[in-house]
C-alpha cells in the first residue's frame, strides 16, 4: 500500500487479524500469512475443517461510506494475481487436490468510540471464471 497512512496500515492488519480468528473459529488450520511470490501477494492461506481443500483469502478492508464494497473491489486483475500467485503457493507446497479463492471483506467505522466491525465471508470469488 504506496502512500497509505500508519493508521490506515493499522487498521488494515487489525483487519486481517480479525479474518484470521474467523478462519480458526471455522476449523480451519492457517498454513502462510502475507505470503509473497514474484506474481503477487496472498493474505492467507488456509487449510479447511477437514483437510480436504486449501483456501487462499483475500481479506479487504473498507469503512463504512466508502464507495466500492470489499467485494466490489477485486476486478478481474485482482483475480488473475490471486489465482496466479496461489498456483505458486499449490505448486510450491506439492499440494494436487482442490483448492479456491475466498474473500473475507471487513467493514468499520474506525472514528466511533464502539468501533463496529463488520465481517462477510464470501467463498470462492472466482466462480469459475478461473480454474485454480
């Protein structure tokens, strides 16, 4: 994030925390973090409930007023960067079964004393516009 503020970088990885406790509440087992690889970056990396599919999740982060929505905001580029990059992450751990693409979006209202998050969790954004 060029150019982004402290408090903004805060509230980004308070963000991506919160996602990470909603993906072990789930069951899940997280296997990377920021994973980074020269065709982009992952947020998380997940394992679900019954070991049966990695998950990578691309966390957004918004607040309440914003004009695009988390999920709103991943185009098609987006996509193809996390589909590549999770083809490296497959690819590299030696992993052959099925695997997706899910968001979790975070919305807030940082400046209220309360700091009301919202969490949604949208699972395999990609629908089929991609095969992982």
């Amino acid at each position: 994030m060029t150019g982004s503020s402290p408090k903004h970088l805060e509230l980004g990885r308070k963000a991506e925390d919160l996602a990470a406790g909603h993906i072990e509440c789930l069951g899940w087992r997280i296997l990377s973090r920021n994973f980074s690889c020269r065709l982009g970056e992952l947020d998380i990396v997940a394992m679900d409930e019954k070991g049966k599919e990695l998950v990578v999740v691309e966390v957004r982060y918004r607040t309440f007023g914003d004009t695009q929505s988390p999920e709103d905001s991943i185009g098609p580029k987006k996509l193809r960067t996390l589909v590549n990059a999770g083809r490296v992450y497959v690819d590299g751990m030696g992993w052959t079964g099925p695997w997706r693409v899910d968001l979790v979006g975070i919305t807030a209202r940082p400046r209220e004393p309360s700091e009301r998050w919202r969490l949604e969790h949208i699972e395999n954004i990609t629908d089929g516009a991609f095969r992982p």
